[in-house]
C-alpha cells in the first residue's frame, strides 16, 4: 500500500502533490494545490476545498514537513492557507487579525505568524 500511496502523491518537487482521503469505503484522491486551507482538529486534519471539507487522519506537523512552504503559509498553530486562496489580510481589529480567502472564509491569524505571511506574500511574484 506504501508503494502505491508514493506514486499517487506524485512528488516531482520533493513536496506532497496529491493525498489519498478515506471517506466510508472510498479513497478519493485530492490535488492539494485545490486546497484552500486546513484546520488542525486533534488527531485529524480538516482540509477545506471550497465549502467540501475532507478530514484526515495525520497531524499538522506530519503534513507541513510534506508541503511546498511556498505554497502553503501557517497562519495560526491550527491553520494552514494556500497562498492563492489568500484574497485579503485584515487588521481592523489589531487583538484579531483574520487571513480573508477568496472563499470569504476568514481564518485567525496569530500574531506569531504575522511577520513571516507578510514577508511571504511581499515576495510573491
């Protein structure tokens, strides 16, 4: 099954591509890159793709080591957003800053954290 699951995740960039989602019976097959953030939630991971959120059993840590730091940001200990879901960074409240996907989703933006999204979206190309 390992060997299986390493030509599905189609790892050209050394970095996670696609992950296998069990869901009943099923395993579907998701293209991170659609992926438009994920939420940690104890031992599993929530990932949200559009307003269809598929859950994993794997912990935050495990994933990020996977992903293209590029692609993906932390935001939160909890949250992981795809830079391209990123339409907007809200600070009109400075104790509750929000990262606004392009969903309308607004996901809490640690203050932690802040520094390293805004030097990463500033070298965005």
């Amino acid at each position: 099954m390992s060997k299986a699951m390493d030509k599905i995740s189609g790892r050209p960039t050394g970095f996670l591509q696609r992950i296998a989602v069990q869901e009943g019976t099923h395993f579907h097959v998701l293209r991170l890159k659609e992926v438009d953030w994920v939420e940690a939630d104890r031992k599993h991971l929530c990932l949200h793709i559009g307003n269809k959120v598929h859950r994993v059993r794997q912990t935050m840590a495990e994933l990020k080591r996977s992903l293209n730091p590029r692609q993906f940001l932390q935001v939160h200990r909890s949250h992981v957003v795809n830079v391209d879901s990123i339409a907007a960074l809200d600070f009109s409240k400075p104790s509750s800053p929000f990262v606004v996907l392009t969903s309308g989703k607004r996901v809490a933006l640690a203050r932690s954290y802040k520094r390293d999204l805004r030097e990463a979206l500033a070298h965005i190309g």
